[in-house]
C-alpha cells in the first residue's frame, strides 16, 4: 500500500469510526428513528400545484411574466 492509500484508508477507516457505525446501528433498529411528520400520511392533504396552459412560445413567456409578477408581489401563484 503505498502513502496515498494508506491515507485514504486512514480516513475512511475514522469517518467509520466517528459515524459510520452509528448509521449502520440507526440502519438495524428503524424503531428508534423518530418520526419527523406531525400528521400521519394517510391524513395529510395532497398538495395543489398550479397549472399554467401554452400553445406557443409566446404563451409559455406570457405565463412566466404572470408568475414572475405573481411572486414579486408576494402572492401565490
């Protein structure tokens, strides 16, 4: 092995040892992940996302200018 690789080996050998073991633990028991949503998915509403209909080039720009005023003016677009 020459000086490089050994380097590396070093490296990754404590990257492991500081954290790699502990995701590999986290990896083995899920149960003691904690759930980060406040509402189950089976709950959760699905999200709404705007449409914006273009039969040519000018359209498409037409609608990027109402979206970019849209969003300048702080609203939703």
């Amino acid at each position: 092995m020459n000086k490089g690789d050994r380097q590396l080996y070093d490296k990754a050998k404590s990257w492991w040892e500081r954290e790699g073991k502990q995701l590999a633990e986290i990896a083995r028991h899920p149960e003691l992940i904690e759930p980060t949503l406040s509402e189950p998915l089976s709950q959760m509403q699905p999200i709404s996302w705007p449409k914006w209909e273009f039969n040519s080039f000018e359209q498409l720009l037409a609608c990027a200018d109402e979206v970019v005023s849209e969003l300048a003016s702080g609203g939703n677009a």
